[in-house]
C-alpha cells in the first residue's frame, strides 16, 4: 500500500516528538521508507534506528529530490531558517513539492517562500499534547483534529489527504485568524497545567498526601461539563455571591501559598467578567473583595445605582 495515489514518497525535517509521531503514523502506510532530515546527524540516525520504515537523508538536496511531500516539524522559531534553507536549494524550482508546517502559531505565509518558486504549501497543526510517547500519539492522531490553513485549493485537497491518512479531521482555519486560534488552545492547554499546578500546591499544604487524587474526578467532571455545557457549566462560590467564602480564600492563600494570590484574583475577576456576560448578576461585593487592594463594598445595591 503507497501513501497516496497522488503522493510519492514523505520526507520529515525534524527528529522531536511531533516528528516521531508523524514518522510512525506515515511509515505504515508507504513501501518507501520516510525520509527524515536534522542537523544532528547524530540524532537522526538514532531516530531512524528507533523508528522502523524511516530512512536518513544528508541535506536538502537529497530531500528534495526523493520527495514530493515535506513535513518540516521543528521549533515555532527555527521554522523560517529551515524554511529559507528549503527556498535557496535549486532542486526545489524543479520539484516544486507540496510543503507543510506543524506550528500551531503559524499560518502559510512563512512558506511563501517556498510558493514562490511553485511549491503548494499548507500549515497543519495537530490539536493535541506530544509527549514523546510514539505509539500512543499515533493511535490518538486517530480522531484527532487538525488546523488546516491552506495556500491554494489544490494545497487544500492535500493537507486534506494528509490529515486523513493520520486518521485525523480537518479543521480549516483562516491565516489572518492563525494567532487567536493558537492563543485560545493555548489559554486552555497551557494554563490549566498552570492552574493545577497552583492547586496541587494548595492542597499540598493543606495536608492533602495525594492532592492528584483528590483533584482528578473533580477536574474531569468540571472539564466534561464545560466541554459540553458551557459557561453554564459554572458551580462554586462565584456563580453563588459567596463573599465570605472568597475573602476566606484569598485570606488562607496570603498565610500559605502568597505565590497564588495574583493567579487566583486574575482568574476570579475574569470568571465574574464571563458571569456578566452570560447576563447572571455577580455579587455586587465580589469585584471589591477582589481588587488589589480591596476595595470597600459598594453601599448601594446594583438597582439603584442609576437612580
């Protein structure tokens, strides 16, 4: 079984996580080994010792040449020198391959380079963690949904097949939208690690010996209910106007964790934020108790303030 009707062989630039994912994911589908390409030569002959059905190639040249498909999965800031490494190979006007991206933060336009000397070019993200699990990630590419921004139609029905190969689904997003989309999924993926971080910490130090276990079917539960509800999924003492119950927090996290405070007023004041968009009625106090420094309670209920 080839990779594709309409592709000859996969070349990879890069030997991370990502990399070793997509290495095993397009290896069982193609009789030609995917080449992989890295500055290390080191490393990419023990990726490709690791990785059955992966081949090692000497530079761009080769790459170019054996290939028609090009993954370049390498760090958000070393893919325009790879990239400009690519446009300055000659090969690359005759072969005019089809070229992606991984960068979730980068849309096409840092191929252009590449589209100017007749490349189809394309950034495809996976929206998931790697975490160099190889066999795992695989199986998890399966379902999974992928960022498609495309140059071109054709470049579209590409990074299309591509996806599909992996077995992912294909999400298209536009270019000028790229930085907010990686901004939402990084706000979500990344701060939660932070945010539990902060909680585990908490719990630590209120004498909890496994705060993980402790934490995990709460999060899980508050995770599910989100993904399918909402902002409506919101329980606690901030949907309740439960001042005494926050001004008790902050005071127990300056005594035991101060580390925490700024973390937890942010994510409060931002949390009262979405409840007065959602139309709810926060605690009229709350943003006060909140406030560095508090500020004093508002005198008046929030009914007569216009009066």
């Amino acid at each position: 079984m080839t990779v594709s009707p309409h592709f000859r062989q996969i070349g990879i630039i890069g030997t991370g996580r990502v990399a070793a994912a997509l290495a095993r994911g397009f290896a069982v589908h193609s009789v030609n080994p995917v080449c992989v390409l890295s500055r290390s030569q080191q490393r990419v002959a023990a990726f490709s010792n690791e990785i059955s059905g992966t081949g090692v190639v000497e530079d761009n040249a080769a790459l170019l040449a054996q290939c028609d498909v090009i993954a370049i999965a390498v760090a958000d800031d070393a893919l325009a020198t790879v990239v400009a490494g690519l446009a300055q190979t000659k090969t690359s006007v005759r072969s005019a391959p089809f070229v992606f991206h991984v960068s979730g933060r980068s849309g096409v336009s840092i191929l252009a380079p590449l589209a100017v000397l007749g490349a189809e070019i394309a950034a495809i993200h996976p929206v998931m963690t790697f975490t160099g699990d190889g066999e795992s990630e695989v199986r998890r590419m399966a379902g999974a949904r992928f960022a498609v921004t495309s140059g071109s139609a054709v470049a579209k029905t590409m990074a299309d097949q591509i996806v599909r190969l992996l077995g992912g689904v294909p999400v298209e997003i536009a270019e000028q939208h790229r930085a907010l989309y990686h901004a939402g999924l990084s706000h979500a993926a990344n701060h939660l690690v932070t945010l539990l971080a902060g909680s585990t910490r908490a719990l630590a130090m209120a004498g909890v010996d496994d705060p993980a276990a402790l934490l995990g079917p709460l999060v899980r539960a508050a995770l599910e209910n989100s993904l399918a509800h909402g902002f409506s999924a919101l329980s606690g003492p901030l949907r309740r106007g439960d001042v005494q119950t926050i001004r008790q927090h902050l005071d127990a996290l300056t005594r035991d964790c101060p580390e925490l405070v700024p973390a937890y007023r942010t994510m409060a004041l931002g949390t009262l934020d979405e409840l007065a968009r959602s139309g709810a009625e926060p605690a009229p106090d709350l943003r006060a108790v909140l406030s560095d420094p508090p500020l004093a309670p508002d005198p008046l209920p929030r009914s007569r303030r216009s009066q």
